[in-house]
C-alpha cells in the first residue's frame, strides 16, 4: 500500500471512526491508568502522561494482536474445500447377475 493510501485511510477512515466510538471509554480506561500511576508517584513528584500513554499503546497493541485480528482473518480465510478421496468414499455395492 502506498503511504498516500495510508495516510489518506488514517485520516478520512481510521481516526474519525475511533473519535466516534472509542473516546469516551478508552477515555475512562486511560484515566483509571493514571490514577493508578499517580498512586505510585513519590509526593512532589512530577506526573508525566509518557509512560501512561506506553502503557496504553502497549496494551492496544495486544488487544488487536490478540482479539481483533486473528477474527479478521479467520473472516478473510477461505473456507475449508471438503473432498472426499476414494479412499474416504463409501463402498459403492455392485449389482448382483441374475442366472
């Protein structure tokens, strides 16, 4: 695929589809990541978003990795040819000769 494609599918498909639909939950998800790192921040420490947001593109790259693509794939892979070999068929019985 050429970058222009890409860049064009990001911009016009992708983002716009995840805007719509993923903000507001992973919104929550990311806030409840960094209410998780604040807990383990010293006092006085200096909150960074960078790890939270390693952490997240981590864990999204799992997800995909793990639930989303290998269903698509198995949508896109063709389906499964059944022949059945002579070997397999049933015995086909002859008919008998009449004296």
């Amino acid at each position: 695929m050429s970058d222009d494609l890409a860049f064009k599918i990001q911009l016009g498909v992708i983002l716009p589809k995840m805007k719509e639909k993923l903000t507001t939950e992973l919104s929550s998800i990311v806030e409840d990541v960094v209410k998780i790192v604040q807990a383990g921040n010293r006092a006085g420490e200096v909150f960074e978003m960078e790890p939270v947001k390693q952490i997240i593109l981590k864990d999204f790259d799992i997800f995909l990795t793990d639930c989303i693509l290998p269903e698509i794939e198995r949508k896109l892979a063709p389906a499964p040819v059944e022949e059945a070999s002579a070997a397999e068929a049933p015995p086909v019985a002859e008919a008998s000769e009449a004296p």
